[in-house]
C-alpha cells in the first residue's frame, strides 16, 4: 500500500518540534528567543527536530498504522516559494501524482488525503475551489486512485462535506465537517477540554504563539481517516 498527503503547514506538522526544542532549551529559554513564525523558524530546526515533527503529524501516524510508505507534499509554501501555501498549490501536486501514476503503472498510489486550507488564499471563488475539487475526484477514480477530503476552515467544508470523499473530523461520538466548526464547540477556551491548537497548551506561557494543530489534533485526524478508509474496505 502507498497514500500521499498534501496541504498547508497543518499538513506539515509545523509546531510540533515546540516541546523537543523547550526541553533541550528549558535552561537557557529566558536568554533565547526563537520566532514562532514561518520561515524564520525554519533556519533554526535541525534534521532531528524535522523528524520528531514529522513522528506526530496525521500523514505518519496514518503510515505506521497502515504499515506502509507515504509520500507528502511539504505544504511548507515552498513550492514556487509561494507563502502561504494555497489549496489551487495543493491541486497541482495532485494532477501531477495522477500524471505520475498513469506514467508508472508499477508505483501504484492506493489514495490520496487533501488537507484544505484557508480559502482566501486563492485567487479563485469559493465555487471554483469547490469545482476544482470535485474534478479532481472525477480524475482519481479514473485513475483507480481514492481521493479523501478533510479541511481546516468551514467555506468550503459547507459546501462538499456530504460528498463520499470528504472526512469529518470523529471527537466523543460526534462528527465535525472541518477543525474550524470543531473549535466552534470549545469557543471561548477555558482549559477544559483538548488543545487543538499549540498556542492553548503550556508554549503560551514561554511565549510562543503558534496556531497550528497540536499532536492530539493530528491524531484525531489520524482516527478520523483510518476510519473512513476501513468503512469503504481499503483495509
């Protein structure tokens, strides 16, 4: 089995590498001050704070699961070096994946996660988005390949959440279409209930305003799609 994965820094896993590097700074922390910011932050990660980053995101928990391989897009704004990354980015990737496939009939991708992004960074409508979206579904069937959907944001999670391939997000029996309407339900925070985001956990306090989906976030996506797949059989 293989899968792929594209999207934003959500897909990326970018703040996960917080509470390594505080422990391996905890006593100099006063005297250092790191940006929380992309890509600042990223000239001061090192390789093996990439690859506990990448231990906790929702792609790698899925491949260790499923015991297999995956690729990824890096969803870090770096191709074109258009920050932030977009979803119309994360379309390209796909068309190229099917092209890929239909090149290389001995690499065979058994499905692909699309993380949607905050729709304002595209140039296009919602519609068009929502359009696009939907072919490309078309075009990953064509090419035995299943396409799954889950999305940060709600636009256009209202639109395309009861199509067969968008994800809802599993939390204490109840489903949510996007990690925006999820985040609805705890608003406003009071520390009682699961971070989803990295700023509500203890970083706050050293100063680290990071608002990306904690370990906890990735791993109830992880649940979230492992069950979809098993529903429709592919495990």
């Amino acid at each position: 089995m293989l899968f792929a994965s594209t999207g934003c820094s959500f897909t990326f896993g970018q703040g996960l590498y917080w509470d390594r590097i505080l422990e391996k700074y905890k006593d100099d922390w006063d005297s250092i001050r790191w940006s929380s910011h992309w890509p600042k932050i990223r000239t001061m990660l090192s390789v093996e704070d990439l690859k506990y980053m990448k231990s906790f995101t929702y792609s790698y928990l899925l491949s260790k699961t499923l015991d297999c391989e995956y690729i990824t897009n890096p969803g870090d704004g770096m191709w074109e070096y258009n920050l932030p990354p977009s979803n119309f980015e994360s379309y390209k990737v796909i068309d190229v994946w099917i092209e890929n496939q239909q090149k290389n009939i001995d690499v065979k991708l058994d499905f692909i996660i699309l993380q949607l992004t905050a729709p304002e960074r595209d140039k296009y409508s919602i519609e068009e988005s929502a359009q696009r979206i939907i072919q490309l579904n078309t075009n990953c069937e064509k090419n035995d390949i299943k396409l799954f959907v889950w999305s940060w944001r709600r636009e256009l999670a209202d639109k395309l959440d009861t199509k067969d391939f968008w994800i809802k997000l599993l939390y204490n029996d109840r489903e949510y279409n996007s990690l925006e309407d999820w985040q609805a339900t705890f608003e406003p925070h009071t520390g009682e209930y699961p971070p989803l985001y990295i700023y509500d956990e203890k970083f706050n306090e050293f100063g680290i305003d990071d608002r990306h989906p904690t370990k906890f976030t990735n791993q109830v996506v992880h649940d979230s799609i492992l069950k979809k797949i098993k529903d429709i059989g592919i495990v």
